[in-house]
C-alpha cells in the first residue's frame, strides 16, 4: 500500500464506502486525464484545453474547478493583462496517480 | 504492470484513450462494489441485493446486466423453481481488482 495511505488512521472504513467515495471523487472522464496531464508539469488553462480537443470550455472549466475544491490541483493566478493562470497538482492530487497508471493499463483489455 | 495485461498487444494506445475506456466500464457508483463482493465467491441475485442495503432493484439488475454484457462476470441460470441464477467473476473481471483495491486506499484520502 502507498506509506502516504498508510496514516490516514481510517483502517476501519467498510471499503465500500472508500470505493464509493473515490469513484465519486475520482472516477470522471475527463476528470482523470486531467490530473494525468498535470502529472509532471504545471500548466496554463490554455495548454490544458489544447491538450485536450475534446472537451468542452464549459466541462473543462468545471472540472479544474472541481480538481481544486477537492484539495487535489493548486491554481496559481498572475495579476497579469491578458490574466495568467496556472494549474499545478499537489499531494493529495498526487496520491491518484496509481490508480490512473492501473487504469490505464485495465483500460486497454477492454478496447 | 499486471502479467495477463503485458500481452495485450495494445501497447501504443494513448494512456488517455485507455484511461477513457476504463473510466467509461469500470467507474460506477455500484459496479466496482458488486465485482468486489464476487471477489472470491459465486452469488444469487437475492445475496447480491442482502449485500447491497443501499442499492435499488432496477440499479442492480442494469448493473449485473452490464457487467455480463462487458464481460466480466459470468451468469449461470439454473431450470428450477423458484428460478435460480448465480453470477460469478470471470477473468476479465479478476483485471479490475488491482484498482478496486487501489480506489478502496485512495478514497479514504478523501473521507
């Protein structure tokens, strides 16, 4: 198990819940590949939204907004003309990154 | 990686396409709880549902059809009456495991 995971001190949680929880938490289409660009680099809206084609400005401006009330995704703003902001993940946001290299490898047995 | 999942041949997706995919099959509120429960043991509808305080008829009967038609999980009906039909995991399904696991960690990170 990850050591991070280790002291969360919720041992006794039926996983059932924990599975719910972190389906509800995690478990978003987009919501995943997200938080996998975001993996090693800190990145501007617009570089996300390129990396992105398939995603609407509107799903896309929910998602992040979502990333961040979570307490997974950092946003950095620059008092900047035209604004600059920035997305970079934090540890919490980190602690999902098994999952998604798991997923992506599960992923593929189903294509 | 998973031994049974090197051999895929489907090693040049994009992790965002296999990410996707596994979101779209695995991700349900209910589903990664049933295959957890058809861990290790074959069940009766009637099991599943005792098992599942929370879920509704309609919700559990669109799942365990799904998780069937993905092929996951295998249904066995028996010509008796009162009818009997077991469901049981099958290999395909088995692949999901690692991340029921792995969600069932991470969402305590989120309790």
């Amino acid at each position: 198990m990850m050591p991070e995971l280790e002291e969360t001190g919720k041992e006794n949680i039926p996983i059932e819940l924990t599975i719910k929880k972190a389906v509800e938490v995690i478990c978003g289409k987009w919501r995943l590949v997200i938080v996998h660009l975001l993996r090693d680099k800190t990145l501007r809206y617009g570089e996300i939204k390129r990396l992105m084609p398939g995603i609407s400005e509107k799903v896309l401006v929910h998602e992040l907004k979502q990333l961040v009330e979570l307490g997974m995704v950092e946003k950095q703003s620059y008092g900047e003309v035209p604004p600059r902001v920035e997305y970079r993940l934090n540890e919490k946001g980190r602690t999902v990154l098994p999952v998604i290299d798991l997923l992506g490898q599960v992923g593929k047995v189903f294509i």
